[in-house]
C-alpha cells in the first residue's frame, strides 16, 4: 500500500507526499473578486500540502455565485492572484486554481446581471446575497453565442492563471455549478445538440477542457467531477450511462488528472472511472469523523483504491499543518464551521494554530 506521506507526482511536479487541499469556497476576496492579502496569507499558511487547488475563481461576471467570490477575468483578479501564487511559492509550495462558473447558482442581487444556465430551470432553494437569502431568479437559457462565449471566458481565465504563477487550473464540473448543470438531466432541458442523450449532455464540458488545454497544455489541465452529487439541487437519472460517457471524450485529451469529488472506494461506478481513466486520478474521500486516525484511514483507503493523490478540504481548513499532525499523530483542531463562508475576516480563517502554537 503506498503510504500517503511519500513523496508523489503530478505531471512534471514533483509533490512531497499524496495529500492535496481541495477547492474551497470561503468569500474572502474583495467584492469585485479581487483576491486579499489574507486570501494570500491563508494559502501560504498551507502550502505543505502537496498541492494546492485554489478556490473556486470566475472566468467572467455573469458567473459569480455568491459575494466575495474570486474571480479571474480582469488585470486586477490577475495581479491579486499572483500575489497569492507568491507566498505560496515562498513558503515552498504549489497551486493550481479551479475555475468556475455559477450558471443558475447566482443572483442579481449579487451581480447586477440575469443567471444563465442551459434550461431555464431556477435553483429549487434561495441563494445567498448581499441582502441575504433570497429566492433564486429563473436564470436565461444559453444562446450558442453564450456558450461560444463562455467556452472562450474559460480559456481566457486559464491563460490569467499561469500568468499569475499557478501550475495550472482545475475545471468545475461539480457540484450543481453551470457545467454541471449542462450534464444533469433535471437542469439541461436543451432540444440542440447540447441536450438529450448523457452523449449531447457532456459536450459542453468537454468543449471548455479542450480550450481550456488548447490554451494552457493538457498537462496543466485537470477536470473535477460529482458522479451523483445531489448539491444545489442537481438530479441525475443517468449517472452510470453519464460519467463513462464524458471521461470517453476527455480521455484522450492528456489532461493532467481527474478529480473525483466524495470519491467512495467502495462504489461500482468510482471503480469503473478509475478502470477507465488512463491518467492521474485524485481522490476526495467522504469524512464523516475529523480525527488523526479518520483523516489518515481516507487517505490509505483512497490509494488502496486506485487514486493516485488525495484531496482535502475541512482538514486543511481547520490544520495549516495537517500533514505536519498526520506525521505525528497529534490531535486535530476542531473545525468552526460559523466561519466557513459568508462571513468574512480572518475568524476561522487564518487563526487556527499550528502545532508549535502560532497561528
């Protein structure tokens, strides 16, 4: 069994062992997505990981989900950016940076622009905003001019990226967001050639990670996935006919892994995506315990199972130095979870302690 505290690989990076920080949301950027100095004091906080994938960035306007999100469509969200990609490279670590793109997942309220999506379907629950929680505007169902667009918006925000010193960038296919959207049968009611059979569903995935490569280089490209995810109200009938479906169309491509969100080694389909994937395969393994020993268990299960690298969200929220406790075996620190998202400010944020006591 590899041990997850060995030295690994992704592409040309050598990592120091198999535990990656996965994406995650927490709205601390400036209101029009600029990332923060904090935001850079916090992922350099956790750059022993092996990788970091940086939160959830947005290729334009139209995308942002909630208030505070960063973004990376201007030469502001660039510039904040490589200030973050810096002190990570300075305390000796690496970062990718996930794009995403909210499609219905959004607000006016927010953005001052109508959601779109590919059916006009509304999010079946409110959404967050700066005057709280409201009910979710139907979104406008996307022209083929949109989608152009937006296929486009995605390769742009890939070139930002390593402008701003990332490795490389993950894209969101995950957890109820646009692209997601376009996959799942509840959401994507299209009559063209972007609707219909999982073999039309998956297309407009599979157009932006071919930009998205043709921009950067597949090798610094990776793609995340939900098999069966139910979040922000997402319903997929076909999942078993579906995820075979897109990774037949992206597995040529040479992308640099695949990202395979709550990831259960126990799952027929988890076994067949990773019989199918020829490359690198991350696993994010469901926790339902944040212990040492339930953190540690994941990550050998999660190899034992086939994935290459692992990846971590709440862990390394709450334990700058997680892998630091893991070689150890010391206690974990306790996650706040009131501080997760929309409250800003570095409360639960960048004031967890490390083992030598300083936050």
């Amino acid at each position: 069994m590899t041990d997850f505290l060995a030295p690994a690989r992704l592409g040309q990076l050598t990592l120091p062992h198999h535990l990656l920080m996965a994406p995650l949301t927490r709205n601390r950027a400036e209101p029009d997505g600029t990332p923060t100095p904090l935001m850079a004091d916090y992922y350099a906080q956790r750059a022993s990981a092996g990788l970091i994938i940086g939160e959830a960035a947005t290729p334009n306007a139209v995308g942002q989900t909630y208030p505070d999100i960063a973004a990376l469509h201007t030469a502001r969200h660039t510039d904040g950016w490589r200030k973050v990609t810096e002190a990570v490279r300075a305390a000796g670590g690496h970062m990718f940076l996930q794009l995403q793109h909210g499609g219905r997942v959004s607000h006016p309220a927010t953005t001052g622009l109508t959601p779109v999506a590919p059916s006009a379907v509304p999010l079946p629950e409110t959404i967050f905003t700066r005057r709280g929680h409201l009910p979710a505007p139907v979104p406008r169902a996307m022209t083929p001019d949109d989608i152009r667009t937006t296929v486009a918006d995605f390769a742009s925000a890939a070139r930002r990226a390593i402008d701003a010193g990332f490795e490389g960038v993950e894209v969101h296919s995950a957890n109820g967001h646009l692209l997601h959207q376009f996959l799942a049968g509840n959401t994507n009611r299209r009559p063209d050639a972007y609707g219909g059979p999982p073999e039309q569903r998956v297309r407009f995935t599979v157009e932006v990670t071919e930009a998205v490569a043709d921009a950067i280089g597949a090798g610094r490209t990776g793609v995340r996935i939900s098999p069966g995810g139910t979040v922000n109200g997402i319903q997929e009938d076909d999942t078993a006919a579906l995820y075979p479906a897109l990774l037949h169309r992206l597995r040529g491509l040479g992308l640099a892994y695949l990202h395979v969100v709550r990831a259960d080694p126990a799952d027929a389909l988890y076994r067949r995506l990773r019989a199918d994937w020829p490359g690198t395969l991350i696993g994010n393994p469901v926790l339902t315990d944040l212990t040492t020993e339930a953190v540690a268990r994941a990550a050998r299960e999660m190899l034992a199972s086939g994935a290459d690298l692992v990846a971590l969200g709440r862990p390394y929220i709450a334990n700058p130095d997680l892998v630091a406790r893991l070689r150890e075996n010391a206690p974990l620190n306790p996650l706040r979870e009131r501080y997760l998202m929309y409250v800003g400010g570095a409360d639960g944020y960048t004031d967890y302690p490390a083992l030598d006591g300083r936050a």
